[in-house]
C-alpha cells in the first residue's frame, strides 16, 4: 500500500471540505447534474489554493484520499464519489464544462496515466449538519535516487 504521508515520495497540492456528500450520475431527489457538482467541487478548491501556483509539470502522477460523512440510511455507492472528485481537477473536463477555474487543472485527462492512487472510505453520521466530503490531492514527486 502506498503512504501518501510519505514527504519524500508525495507532496500534498490541496486540501478542502465540501460540505455535502454525492456521488456521480446521482438521481435522487435535489441533487444536481455532474456539471454543476464539479463546479461546486473547484469553487470550493478555489477557496483552499495554496498562495503560490501549482506547477502540474513538478509531479509525475496525481493521488487522491477522499473521506466522505454521509447523513441517512439510503443507499450511498461509495465507489461512485471519486469520479466527480477527479474530473473536477481534468483539464479535458475543465474545459467541455466551462468552467471559470481552469487554472485548477492538475492533470489533462483522468486515465491511469495521470491518476494512479485513490483512498476513499467514508462513514454514516448521524446529523446533516455533520455530512461533508474531505479532499487532499497529492502530487507524486520524481525519485531521487
């Protein structure tokens, strides 16, 4: 298992909390398109970005820790939460969407050659004021051997 606390080997780009768990293609009632809920995604990045810019060429693969606290007993695919997370931060992605925050494009598209770890686990809560989806975003740094 790879340990993305590991300075040595990953640099940690960008961390925020979204203060709302959904998952892609969701249909139920209120929730949006994916569009939207990638917008939602990088406005709350936007919010989080570290003073200096982001350089994706410093990196050689992109890897994603997600913790979700969803709220009710309805049924919530856990393995369906990544893929909005991810496309969110794809340039391709950035640029069909329209998005006003195409600096936030880490990686062109969201194959395994740009994206090759995900951790995502998750939890029940009790309260809605409690449901949240956590993001750290880490850049795989070049071995210096």
């Amino acid at each position: 298992m790879i340990n993305l606390d590991d300075a040595n080997s990953f640099e940690k780009v960008l961390e925020f909390q979204l203060n709302e768990a959904f998952t892609y293609s969701s249909t139920a009632s209120g929730h949006t398109d994916d569009p939207e809920k990638r917008e939602r995604i990088r406005a709350a990045a936007q919010l989080c970005l570290p003073p200096i810019h982001i350089d994706p060429n410093r990196y050689e693969w992109w890897a994603f820790r997600i913790k979700v606290n969803r709220c009710g007993q309805g049924q919530f695919d856990i393995d369906n939460v990544p893929k909005n997370f991810i496309d969110a931060f794809c340039g391709e992605r950035i640029q069909k969407d329209g998005s006003q925050h195409a600096t936030l494009a880490l990686f062109q598209d969201d194959t395994i050659d740009h994206v090759k770890y995900l951790e995502v686990y998750g939890d029940r809560v009790a309260n809605r004021a409690d449901e949240r989806t956590q993001v750290e975003i880490f850049g795989k740094l070049p071995d210096v051997s």
